[in-house]
C-alpha cells in the first residue's frame, strides 16, 4: 500500500511541477508577469510553503520535493514581476507642459 502512496506522491509533485512550467517559460521569455497579482502569487507561496512544511514533517520526500520546486517558480515569478515591472510616469500636475511655453 506504501508504494501506491509513493507512486502517487511522486505523479502529483511532476504534474504540478510540469503546470508551472510553461508559465515561467513564458514570464521569463517575455520578461511580463502582469497577468498575475501579487496577492494570488503570495497565496500561492504561502500554500506551497506550508504544504513543504507539512509533507516535511511526514516525511513525504516525494511531496516535499514538488512542492518546493513549485515554491520556486512562484517565487521566480514573483521576482521577474518586480525587475520587470512598468516605469512609473511622472507628472507635472497643475505645472504647464514644457512645450506649451
């Protein structure tokens, strides 16, 4: 029963590993991870983290292995998010365009 356990352990760590995949090839080769909030990305992390956590203290290595590996992208992404982030536009509110001077 144990290795029924393992095997399953082991297929869910890869297929969610492998669901993380295309979206940080993606934010890394476009170098935009707009189409994620901070907010879901640190859920997300906190999940992963407590999940390590968790399949540590079991001694579910298999587990623990995924999860931190998907705790890793998450927090590439989170990272890509930042570096990558769109310049602030300053204005000159109330002040005349330079041009119409």
């Amino acid at each position: 029963m144990r290795v029924i356990f393992d095997i399953a352990a082991a297929l869910g760590g890869a297929f969610g590993t492998a669901a993380w995949a295309p979206q940080v090839w993606k934010t890394w080769k476009t170098r935009s991870a707009d189409d994620f909030s901070y907010g879901l990305l640190f859920l997300i992390c906190a999940s992963l983290g407590c999940l390590s956590v968790t399949s540590a203290g079991y001694r579910q290595w298999l587990l623990f292995v995924g999860f931190v590996i998907q705790l890793s992208a998450a927090l590439a992404i989170i990272v890509v998010k930042y570096l990558y982030r769109p310049a602030k536009r300053h204005t000159n509110r109330g002040q005349p365009h330079a041009l119409a001077r």
